[in-house]
C-alpha cells in the first residue's frame, strides 16, 4: 500500500500520523500480551508461579488519614501533599491544626 505523502493536506497527514501511533501502540500491546501468556504457559508448565519466578509485588501502604472536615466527615487528608480546600478554608477560618486532628 503505497500512500502519495506529497499529496496530502497538513491536516490529513497528521491524521494518518495519528492513525499509524494508535495502530504501533495496538500492535506493541498485542505482542506483548502473546508475550506474557507464553512466559505464563511456560512457568505453569514447569511448575511454578509468575511470583516464585520473580517475586511479588510488594502492595501498597496506604497512608491513614491525620485530619478530618468537622462540616464533612468524610472528606480526609493524610497530611501529605497539597492542603485541600476544606483544610485551608478552616485554617483561614481560624481552626486550629490540632482541632481538625483525627481522634
């Protein structure tokens, strides 16, 4: 299939430019998937599991909440990252850190 580039608008040559990643990136998720039940196949066949072969993965550690909204319990914050609104609202408020700690 031969395609005449020459001939193509800017905007019909970014669009086929579009089209041809989306397909590379299908192409790259299909391999890969074959890829993974073969390993998958063969592990089983060999007896073991995918996390005796290469260890598991370690879950994640969620991160308790430190302070709760007294206008909205259910909204909390762990204390890490960016204040939210309802945490600096009461600040300004004049709500004290130490009230809005969780018991």
């Amino acid at each position: 299939m031969a395609i005449d580039l020459d001939s193509l608008s800017p905007k019909q040559l970014s669009e086929l430019i579009h089209r041809a990643n989306q397909r590379q990136h299908e192409i790259q998720r299909e391999r890969a998937a074959e890829v993974r039940e073969k390993i998958l196949a063969l592990a089983h066949k060999e007896g073991f599991t995918i996390d005796q072969l290469f260890g598991a993965r370690p879950a994640k550690r969620r991160v308790k909440p430190k302070y709760r909204n007294p206008a909205a319990p259910d909204e909390t914050w762990t204390g890490r990252g960016k204040q939210p609104r309802w945490f600096s609202a009461a600040l300004r408020a004049g709500k004290k850190e130490q009230e809005l700690l969780i018991g």
